[in-house]
C-alpha cells in the first residue's frame, strides 16, 4: 500500500488567494467599464438637458419679442410702437453657451456678429416686418427718428437716450472681438445728429 502525502497547508490557501485575485481583478475591469459608460451618459444627458433649455430660453425670448411686434403690426406699424420694440430686450439674458454664466460674449448666435448673454434685443431675437426690417442699425434711425422728430427732444437729449437704452452688455472679450461685437461695430451710428 502506497501512502500519499497531503498537500501541505500552505498551497490551499495561496490557490484560494490567486483565484479571489483573478476575480477582484476581473471585477475592477468590469467596473472600470462600467463607470466609463455611466460618465458617458451622464455627459451626454447633461449636454442634452442643456440643449433643451436653451432652446426653451430662445423659444421664451422670441415669443416674447414676437409679442412686441405683433402689437407694432396692430397698430400700423406707427414709430412709437416699432421705437418701443427696438428698446426691448430679454431680462437677465440667456445662457447662450451652457456654462451657467449669462455674462460672456458669443459670437455664433448672430452668424459671426458678437453679442453679451445678458444684453440682448428683440431685434437679434426675431425678426419683425414693419414697412422695414426692423434691425439693430434701422433701429438706431426708428429711435432718433421718434425723439427727435415725434417728441420734440434735441439730438443731444435723443443721443442720450440711445446712450441710455442701447448697452453692449457687461461680457468681456478680446480686443480683436470688439469690432466684431453688434455695438462697437455700430458705435459710429449711435448718434441722432
């Protein structure tokens, strides 16, 4: 009879340790995996929720500067009511590039042309039909064409009140930007004289 040496006590224990170490391994791996796609889809909805709500912001803001023209269009078109669409802008701004702060500067909303989050006018929000197109520079002569003209201001009371009503906005940008930037690209027309 052939008597068989046990294993000793020791070679259990480091097999057990080696296979619970291949599972840990495994199991990180797995989580790693796991994690990288949970932070994926989180990034993604996040981006998503961000779209959203600037389209809803954008939807707001035009309904309400659609607002301010249809009550031009009902009454003629008369100066006073295209002069008071061309003062209205959308309070506390937008957010136009998702980061949560409505005070930077953007320059792909208007095509090129730079605006402030928090200083934007019905006129780059929508566009309203009124005899002419009422745009930023049309809006300018509208202005100082009711001032001036229709209540009687001089120029310098008129300059004052373009000065007054018409911001640029409170974003910062680079110096090359400001050209570029609907108000300082206009500054030469600011005037009613």
């Amino acid at each position: 009879m052939r008597i068989y040496k046990n294993k000793k006590g020791t070679e259990k224990p480091i097999e057990i340790f080696i296979a619970l170490f291949v599972i840990l391994a495994v199991a990180m791996v797995l989580l790693k995996m796991f994690s990288g796609q949970i932070s994926s889809k989180t990034k993604e909805l996040k981006e998503m929720e961000q779209r959203n709500k600037l389209k809803e912001n954008l939807a707001n803001a035009k309904d309400f500067c659609d607002t301010k023209c249809t009550n031009s269009m009902d009454n003629n078109c008369a100066l006073k009511d295209k002069a008071q669409f061309c003062i209205s802008y959308i309070e506390g701004g937008i957010d136009l590039n998702g980061n949560g702060i409505i005070n930077d500067y953007d320059a792909t909303f208007l095509g090129g042309i730079g605006v402030c989050e928090d200083q934007l006018y019905c006129p780059q929000i929508t566009d309203c039909n009124c005899g002419v197109k009422l745009t930023m520079k049309n809006c300018i002569n509208i202005l100082c064409t009711y001032w001036v003209g229709e209540q009687g201001l001089d120029v310098d009371k008129a300059d004052g009140l373009l000065e007054r009503y018409y911001k640029p906005g409170t974003c910062t940008m680079a110096k090359d930007d400001e050209d570029l930037h609907w108000y300082w690209a206009n500054w030469d027309l600011m005037l009613c004289s």
